[in-house]
C-alpha cells in the first residue's frame, strides 16, 4: 500500500509517499480502508522532531474509513463497517489497523469525511469546554485561533453550553468564520505590536475591565503571557498547543500576582479513558452533527501524496477548520 514515510524529522519536505507492506492484522483489531486522514497539529509536531518519535514513522493520528477484515478475537466490529478515530499512529495511509478502544461507530447520518474531520479537533473540543474547565451559562471564554479546526468546534459547543465567546484570528474570512460560529466577539490580534500588553487590553475592553473566567489557548508561545493578563480573578488558564511555538517555563508567582489564576496542560488521551467517557464524547458529538446543530467545517483537502502542502498550509496559518488527506 502507500503511505507517507518520515525518515528523519524535518520541515514538511521530510515527508514522501512510499510503498509500504500492509499493517498486520492482530488477533485484537481490524484492518480498515482508510477514506480519508485528518492532519492535526500534532502531526507537525512529530514531523518537526518537537515531540520524539522513532524514526522511520508514518505520521497521522486520526482517519474514517470502512473494515475490509477483522481479527480472529473481534466480535465488536465486521467488514463494511463505517469507522473513524484519533489516536492511531501512522494513519497518513491507505489502509490501518485500529483496536477497539480507538474504533468508533459513524453514524449513517454522518459522511466518513466529516467524521474524519470532527474526531480528535472535536473529541478536543468537547473535553475542553466539558471537563478541563466546565463551562457553564453565563461565564465568558476566550479561545485563540477561532477559525481553526479546534476553534470553529470549540466556539459552537461552548456557545452551546451558554457561554460567550470572545475570539482571536488573523483575517477578514477568519473573523467571518469565527462569528459565524457564534463568536460574539472577535480580536484581530495579527494586528498587536505587543500582543503581551495589547491583547488583555482588548479582552478587558470587551468585558467591563474584569477579564474572562477561561483562556482556551492552543496558540501558545505568541499569547501565552497575554492570555494570563486577560483572565479574571480565580480565571483559569487552559494551555492545550503550541501552534506558534512551546511556552518556556514559567514562575508559578505569576498565578498568585494574576489573581489567585490556575493552570493547566490537558491532553486528550487523558480525557479518553474509558468505554463510558468515549462513548459519551464521542456520542454528543455524532448526534449534534447529524441534528444540523455542530457545523464541521473542512477547509482544504489534499491527496495523499500531497501532505508536504498540506502541513505548509496548516503552519503557515493559511487553513480554516479542517485539513483532511485523501488516499
Ligand atoms: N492538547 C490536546 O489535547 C490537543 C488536541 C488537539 C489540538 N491541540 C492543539 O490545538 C491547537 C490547534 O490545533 P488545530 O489542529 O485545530 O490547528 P488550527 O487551529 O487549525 O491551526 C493553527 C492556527 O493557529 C493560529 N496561529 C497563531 N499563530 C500561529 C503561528 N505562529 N503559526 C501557525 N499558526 C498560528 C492560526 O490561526 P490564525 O491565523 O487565526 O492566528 C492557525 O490557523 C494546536 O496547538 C494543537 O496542538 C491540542
């Protein structure tokens, strides 16, 4: 079969489609057609050599596809099934195998790229505004990068939740993205000298000099200190990415001066854990969709072969909602 084979981490030239021996199938798993690959940010990470992985690998974590055979111990799955996922290594490919914990059922009501594109940006959002801070009616929620594959999921389910959001993105089709999505309010930071200062000044203009109770930053190095300087008091500060670069190590002081902040640095398998929370999440999900109540945006889509522009396009901030490969 064909993949995309990374030999030595690098920029996106580091990734090219290869012949590969098919995935063998384990006693435990199923063997599945991939229809199409979600590119993450992740992706870029363990392409980049930012986050270890051994090499030679093929990148992707996330894909929708239908079983062409399962294992001789499967009895929760059989050829023809519609499934996607979200924590599969190697899934830049035509054909994976998955083990039951990250094989989820798509409904018939849901196309196989759209659940391609709402597994591991949308299981993400959903843990972030569900659990890492439990939004609730009337709080208000600042989330970086709007118009992006976890900002456009993350804006409807925390508008859903009665919360408002406040926004930040980087253009004019990004700001009518991100409202589309229910953002009532939308910050264009690209135009900050000093996004440390310039950004919680905006954010307090926004909310009578209080600040938000949440800061949902997956933008990291760029907003880090700034979205610290936007929270209220008690607010709390959800670091999950670094699509602008790792924030550096911070003095723990910096929450008692902030107004007693706290923080913290979720991940998603962490929120994954067990039949009834997968289930759960996973569930909420597929149902808004086929309800017409989540809008799953895909924004590009690339074949295969063409991840090298794929991962240009997404880290050159270039990308709305999703970014899928198709084999
Ligand atoms: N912890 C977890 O469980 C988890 C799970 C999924 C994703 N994530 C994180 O969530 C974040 C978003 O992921 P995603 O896949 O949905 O990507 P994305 O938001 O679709 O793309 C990244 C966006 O970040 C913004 N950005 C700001 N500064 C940037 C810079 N210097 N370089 C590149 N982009 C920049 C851009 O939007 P603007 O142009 O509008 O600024 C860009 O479109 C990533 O940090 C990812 O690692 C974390």
């Amino acid at each position: 079969m064909k993949a995309i084979v990374v030999t030595e981490t690098g920029d996106p030239q580091v990734m090219s489609l290869t012949d590969v021996p098919d995935p063998r199938i384990g006693p435990a798993q199923v063997l599945v057609d991939v229809a199409a690959c979600g590119v993450n940010y992740i992706d870029t990470y363990q392409r980049s050599g930012t986050y270890t992985v051994q090499t030679p690998f093929t990148p992707g974590l996330e894909g929708a596809g239908v079983v062409a055979a399962v294992g001789a111990d499967v009895d929760w799955a059989a050829p023809g099934d519609r499934v996607a996922w979200c924590s599969t290594a190697g899934s830049y490919a035509e054909r994976v195998t998955l083990s039951r914990e990250d094989c989820y059922r798509v409904p018939e009501a849901v196309d196989l790229d759209v659940a391609a594109a709402l597994m591991l940006q949308g299981l993400t959002a959903h843990y972030l505004s569900a659990s890492s801070f439990p939004l609730h009616p009337g709080q208000t929620a600042l989330v970086h990068a709007g118009a992006g594959g976890v900002g456009l999921l993350l804006t409807q389910l925390a508008v859903a939740r009665g919360a408002r959001v406040i926004t930040t993105v980087s253009s004019d089709e990004k700001e009518q993205l991100s409202r589309a999505a229910g953002a009532a309010d939308v910050i264009r930071y690209e135009r900050f000298r000093d996004m440390a200062s310039e950004l919680p000044r905006a954010v307090r203009e926004l909310t009578d000099g209080v600040g938000v109770e949440v800061v949902y930053d997956g933008v990291g190095a760029s907003t880090f200190d700034g979205s610290l300087d936007s929270l209220a008091v008690r607010g709390t500060m959800v670091l999950f990415g670094g699509a602008s670069g790792q924030v550096p190590d911070f003095n723990l002081q910096r929450l008692n001066r902030g107004g007693s902040l706290s923080i913290t640095r979720p991940s998603m398998g962490h929120f994954l854990r067990t039949d009834e929370e997968r289930a759960w999440r996973a569930g909420d999900l597929f149902s808004a969709v086929a309800a017409g109540e989540l809008d799953v945006r895909i924004g590009a889509t690339f074949p295969l072969a063409e991840a090298v522009a794929a991962h240009e396009a997404l880290q050159g901030r270039r990308t709305t909602g999703k970014v899928l490969l198709h084999p």
